[in-house]
C-alpha cells in the first residue's frame, strides 16, 4: 500500500480560500509592541549612539553665558513744560501710554550699540590658539587661580588654560580689517605680531605703543595691556568695523518686555566671556539713560532758550504799553471806563481771541482736506460769524466817547502784555527747573551681574531630548526595516493563500549564530542537535520528526528532499539537524548535499568537499567513495563534490534514479538538501525521486507570492509539495507564541524572568488565542492537513 503522500499520486492539499472570503489580518497594539521588543537591540543601540553623541556635543561644546538688566520705562518726566505744548495744563497722550516697544528699539538701535562696542572696544577680538576638538574643553576644565597651565606633550603652540591678553589698541589698513593676525608671546613680558601671510611685522613690550609700515597709508598700530602666556603661546588678533561689531552684538543682544503693559524690559546679552558680559550689559543700560536723560535735558533748554529770546520782546512792548497808558492818564487826568465800556472791551477781546484759534484751525484743515469738505465749510462759516460780531463790536465802541475808547484800547495793552509777560517768566522758569533736574523717562532696576553658571548648554534638557530622540529614532528603524522585509505574519492565513501546510515554526537560535560565525574554521561540526541539544529550535524539529515518522510510516525507504525558494532560507540547517534527529532514534541515516553550485554541508560537517554527488553522477568516484560515515552524527553524508558547470544535466544522465534506488535498500531515510526551486531546475528534477517534498522559507525574507510560486513550479513538473517549514522565527513576531516553547531540564536553571514579563506573555498568548480564533475558519475536514 502506497503512502497518501507518494510523489506518483495526488497529494491532497488545502485549496486556497476565496480572496474576497478571506478575513485581513488585523494591527493590534500587541503587535506594534512585539516589533518593538524584537528590535529592543536597534532601539538601545540607536538611544547609546544618540545619547553619546549628545554627551560629547555636551563635554565638547564651548559654553555660553547669559547676563541680564532690568529698565524700568516711566511716562514722560517733563510734564513742567506741559503748558507750552498742549492745552489745559495737560500732557500729550503719547507721554502717558506704555513707550516699552520703542524703547526697545531704541535700546538696539546703533547709536546706544555703537557707544558700547567704542566704550568696550569690542571692535578687537582676541582668541588663543586652543588644541584642536579637546584643547578649548581642557583649558576651561582648568583654574585660573592655579596660574598658566603647563602644555601638553610639550605643544607650547595651544593654549591649554590660564592665559590673558588684553589689547589697548589696535589699527590696521582697511583692506586688513577682518583679517586674522597672530600674537605670538615671548619671554620678559615681550611679543611678536605675525600678518595674515605669518610673516612678522613688529615685535616689542607689553605696554609699548608699537606701529609697522606694511606698504599702505594707515600703519599697524597696537599697545598690548596685559599678556599672560607661556612663550611661544599662540593668540588670534582681528580688527572688526565698528558696523560689524554692531551687528554682532546685535545679535547676541536681546530686549524684551517683561510682561504687558508693565513698562518693565529685561536686557539680556549672550556670549562666551561672563565678565565682559556683565561689563557690556551694564554699559548698554548706564548709556540708554544717559542718553534718554541728556534728551529730555536738551529739549528743555531749548525751550528754555526760545522763551529767554522771548521775554525781552514782551518785556519792552509792556514797557511801552504802561508809558503810553501814564501819559495818557497824566495829559487827560484820571478818567473812569464805565461799566459799558468794560464788557464791550472784554466782549470784543473774547471774540478776537476767538477768531485767531478759528483761523489756526482753519490752516490746520486745509492742509489735510479739499476747500469743499463739510469741516472746511462749516470753519469758514464759523469764521465768517466771529468776524461779523467782532465788527458789530468794534461799531459800539467807536460810538463810546472819544477818551474812553483811547482808554480802553490803551488799558487792554497793558492787560494782555502783562498776562503773556508774566506767563513767559513761568514758563521759562519750569524748564529752568526741567533742564537742572531732568532725569530721563528710564531707571535701571537691577544692573547685571557676572554670570556663575553657563546658559548653554543645558545637559539635563538636551540628554532629555537625545533620550526621547533616540528612542523616536531607533523605533523608526525598527518600524522602517520591518516595512522593508519581505514576509507575511500570520503563518495560519498563509496555509489558506498558497495551498500548503505548515510543518513546523523553527525558532531563533543563538546558539546556531554562533556556530554559524564558526562555520568552517571549527573542528567540531556545527550541527546544533549535537551542540545543544535542548535548543529551542531543536525542540521545533523534533516535532517535524514525529510528523514525519507519522505521514511515511508505510514506505520501507523514504526520500526527503528539503529546498527553498532563495537562497539564505536555512534549508541546509534543516536538512542536517533533521537528518541527525532521525539518527537519533536509532534509523540509518543518509545525507545528500545535491547543491552542487554552492552547498556547504562538508563544512558544517568539518570534513573536505572531494570527491563527492558531482563525481559520482559524472563517473569519476564509485558509490563508496563518495559516502562519509559521520559516527559522532550517527549519519552518514555525500557532500557535493567538485564543482561543475552542468549540475541540472549530470542530474538528469547521471543514473540518479538507479542511485537512489539501491541507496534505499540500506537507509531508512536520505534526506536530499536541494538548491532553491527558484534559482535552479535542479530542485524539480530531485523531486521526482523523492518521496516527501518541504519548502523552507526564513521569517522576514519570504512573501506568500514568493511561497505560491515556488509551489506552483513544483506542481508544473507533477511534483506535489507536501508542505513549509518556517525557520528562524524572531522572539517578538505575532506568532511567536504559538512556536516558542522549550521544555527544560529540572536541574537547568532556568532564565531568570520579571514578574511583568511573565504576565506579558500570559497576557500575549490570551490576546494571540482570540486573534486566532477571529482569523481562522474551521476546515471541513481537518484529517486532510496531516
């Protein structure tokens, strides 16, 4: 009786599903987190990196301080001369609203900047020649209490912590501004200053005030204050435009209002020197309230000055108004204005008053509206009314008696130079008061202190961040390469789409890396069964055995050929440790490495690759010569041989068949390692012979299209593969639960697992037993897939 699985009949296999049937495998969170943890390795190895990079950016990185000065911005302080620009004693409006915005741009502006970077002469830049990436690290890890620090490995050229220079001055030819110079210190206090090209142009005493001709009308000049180096101590000198030097401080100087409306700015000013900080930031305050105090001061004298130009004038028209009033008293005598007389004079003063404020209004309207516009219309109109009552007015007083008109218009001088002198000298007394006492519109609350500690960086938010980003990165590279690998995750829905079953799920074996690292170079051979034979992965296989044994117990001899569809799927993995647990229970085991392209089995055996398979089919070595007995195996093998060009034809004239036929009447099993069906012919002309057929994918390097193909190119020459085996599935995958159990020996520790991990993987098989349950329909007939 033939075996239901005998490559001459009909194998019954699982009809793929219908596809618009077929439930889609859904994304859980649980899976999401089982990628994560399978790529737990990428993710720390990503977090290490990042995390070191940040800490030598952090060690590396020059340091930078921050110092900082609170104005306070007051409304205008010059309200004494309030009477001469507005009415009523009041104000403008613009001196009682918040001036915090413009006076934050007059703070940034070039002339209080430009006073600063001359105070500071912060148009020089000096800068030792520190060793290159660590030198600046290791001259700021040095005290300067403790003096000049000693070079290293006799590099005097590098300033390695301690040293000083000061320049007092420094001027080159504009065509050398912004051009890097080179001080070099020498002994007893002297130096040597070097040009762009490191030729030298002077050399002399600190304190000296030295000049050189270098073909150009401005000499170099430069007087060195303090200089503090061991000799032959390098230092960068540059001389920077008074704008450029601006423009940097700009943009290392920030203003901004503490909060709205509060009229309070914090004056902040970054930079590598905390001592000059301080210096600049105090200097930048000290200046804008200077300059805010000598304004309000200018403005007052000269207000002051035009009512001093003013006085004499009025002064000497009142003069003249009181001697013509005496006169005319002392001519005519004393002479009464009646009480008529008083309000027709005050009448006709009011409406001459009236009249002039109505034409400044009137000039003020035209020279922003048309002649045509209702305001100018109803001004003029107004005009026109004033006019015509002062004229009916004047009419009344000229019919008065002849003396008391001349009183009137005489007494009226004198009132009204009277009140405009006397104004006059009030006024010109406030802004006396004004310009002596003026304090500006700016107080400087707190002046900046020199920084302790620096601004930047900050270790703790940027190892923060490298921690969170690199987390970030490594999950993204995890989540990117299993995007890019080539597999399907749910092995069960697979049997239904290609047609074949699943024989075994073969799990990652560390041990079996290893010995792949070794393969070749070891003596021992590299078959995992013998090195450790409790093995996850040997534990899966030894499963495929008993399967194995169960669907071909009834042939006397049976033929095992195992491929793949690539190469790199772990067929020889399988077809070697599969062949040594069969020898295990005691059959007679034969191996054949018929790839005779490129089949490794001598070396995962430790043995030579001649002569072999290729030797025998093309005639050069008997059967006998061809077997190696492997006793510490239990197996015994044919490795490939020499290498040949025509492998598919020495297969097909090659008297395989006959081969086989008498090797089976000594062997229980020969299991046959065939190269890859898609790489070659030679795995469906081996098939022929056998009688089980499996295909050996590996977990990220299969799709089920790659699967269903290689099944079809067996089934195109009536070969009927009778099912796959997964191999070297990943702790982590979706299915990894179902296939990763290993059964210890109660003497072997076991690993030592958390609480959490262990209620993880309950928690991780419950969730896989309903995902299981919701994807997998019930065959028919269930018998049909052993």
């Amino acid at each position: 009786m033939k075996s239901m699985y005998s490559q001459n009949e009909a194998t019954p296999v699982l009809q793929p599903l219908n596809q618009s049937r077929m439930p889609e495998p859904s994304v859980s969170i649980r899976d999401y987190v089982d990628l994560l943890i399978e790529g737990r390795k990428t993710i720390f190895i990503a977090l290490c990196s990042v995390l070191l990079v940040t800490t030598v950016y952090l060690v590396l990185a020059p340091r930078t301080y921050k110092a900082d000065a609170l104005l306070r911005i007051d409304k205008n302080k010059a309200l004494l001369s309030a009477t001469l620009r507005s009415e009523n004693n009041q104000a403008p409006a613009e001196a009682e609203s918040p001036r915090a915005q413009r006076e934050v741009e007059i703070l940034r502006s070039r002339s209080v900047l430009g006073k600063v970077v001359d105070n500071l002469n912060l148009t020089i830049e000096t800068e030792p020649y520190f060793f290159p990436i660590i030198g600046e690290t290791l001259a700021r890890k040095h005290d300067a209490h403790d003096g000049i620090a000693d070079a290293w490995w006799g590099f005097s050229r590098w300033a390695w912590g301690g040293e000083k220079l000061k320049i007092a001055a420094f001027s080159v030819p504009d065509r050398y501004l912004e051009t890097e110079f080179t001080l070099i210190a020498l002994e007893a206090g002297r130096f040597q200053l070097l040009d762009p090209r490191g030729d030298e142009l002077l050399a002399g005493q600190v304190g000296e005030v030295l000049s050189a001709e270098i073909g150009e009308k401005t000499p170099v000049t430069i007087k060195v204050e303090t200089l503090e180096a061991h000799p032959g101590t390098h230092f960068e000198l540059t001389r920077r435009t008074a704008l450029s030097a601006i423009e940097t401080l700009q943009k290392a100087f920030a203003v901004k209002e503490v909060s709205k409306d509060t009229d309070i700015l914090s004056v902040e000013l970054k930079g590598r020197d905390p001592e000059q900080l301080a210096k600049s930031v105090n200097d930048i305050a000290a200046i804008y309230v200077n300059a805010t105090v000598n304004w309000e001061s200018a403005e007052a004298s000269q207000k002051l000055s035009f009512l001093e130009s003013q006085l004499p004038i009025v002064k000497e028209r009142l003069e003249k108004a009181e001697q013509g009033l005496s006169a005319y008293r002392q001519q005519h005598g004393a002479v009464d204005i009646s009480a008529e007389a008083e309000i027709l004079l005050k009448q006709a003063s009011d409406m001459e008053t009236l009249g002039i404020q109505l034409k400044q209004k009137y000039d003020e309207q035209s020279q922003r509206l048309e002649s045509e516009h209702p305001d100018m219309i109803s001004t003029n109109a107004q005009i026109k009314r004033v006019n015509n009552k002062l004229a009916a007015l004047e009419k009344r007083i000229k019919d008065l008696p002849k003396t008391q008109q001349n009183m009137v218009s005489l007494s009226r001088d004198v009132q009204v130079n009277t009140e405009l002198y006397t104004s006059l000298l009030n006024s010109a007394q406030e802004q006396r008061i004004a310009a002596a006492g003026s304090l500006g519109n700016s107080r400087i609350v707190d002046f900046a202190v020199t920084p302790e500690k620096p601004y930047w960086p900050k270790p703790g938010l940027l190892l923060a961040i490298a921690g969170l980003l690199g987390l970030s990165l490594g999950s993204a590279l995890v989540f990117l390469r299993h995007s890019l690998q080539r597999h399907d995750n749910y092995p069960a829905l697979l049997e239904y789409q290609v047609g074949l079953p699943l024989f075994a799920a073969i799990p990652h074996s560390k041990k079996q890396h290893k010995l792949g690292r070794l393969l070749g170079k070891d003596k021992d051979n590299g078959i995992l069964v013998s090195q450790d034979p409790l093995d996850i992965s040997v534990e899966s296989l030894r499963g495929l055995r008993t399967t194995l044994e169960a669907t071909l117990a009834q042939h006397e001899s049976k033929v095992i050929m195992v491929s793949s569809p690539a190469p790199g799927m772990g067929k020889s993995f399988v077809s070697s440790n599969l062949a040594a647990l069969l020898a295990s229970i005691k059959k007679r085991v034969l191996v054949i490495d018929a790839d005779m392209r490129n089949g490794r089995l001598h070396d995962t055996f430790s043995i030579g690759k001649q002569p072999g398979l290729s030797d025998l089919l093309s005639g050069r070595a008997t059967l006998g010569e061809v077997i190696v007995s492997l006793p510490d195996v239990g197996i015994d093998l044919i490795p490939r041989g020499n290498m040949v060009l025509n492998p598919a034809e020495l297969l097909v004239l090659g008297e395989l068949s006959e081969t086989l036929e008498q090797l089976k009447s000594f062997y229980n099993h020969i299991v046959i390692d065939s190269p890859p069906i898609l790489g070659a012919t030679d795995a469906a002309i081996l098939g022929k012979h056998a009688d089980a057929t499996f295909l050996v994918v590996k977990e990220g390097r299969y799709t089920a299209q790659e699967l269903e193909v290689s099944a079809r190119r067996f089934q195109q020459v009536g070969i009927k593969p009778n099912g796959f085996i997964i191999n070297d599935m990943k702790e982590g995958s979706s299915y990894y639960p179902y296939y990763g159990y290993a059964y210890q020996r109660a003497d072997q520790e076991p690993k030592d697992e958390s609480s959490w991990s262990d209620k993880y993987q309950a928690v991780g098989d419950w969730l896989g037993k309903q995902l299981d349950r919701e994807l997998l329909p019930v065959p028919a007939e269930s018998d049909e897939r052993v």
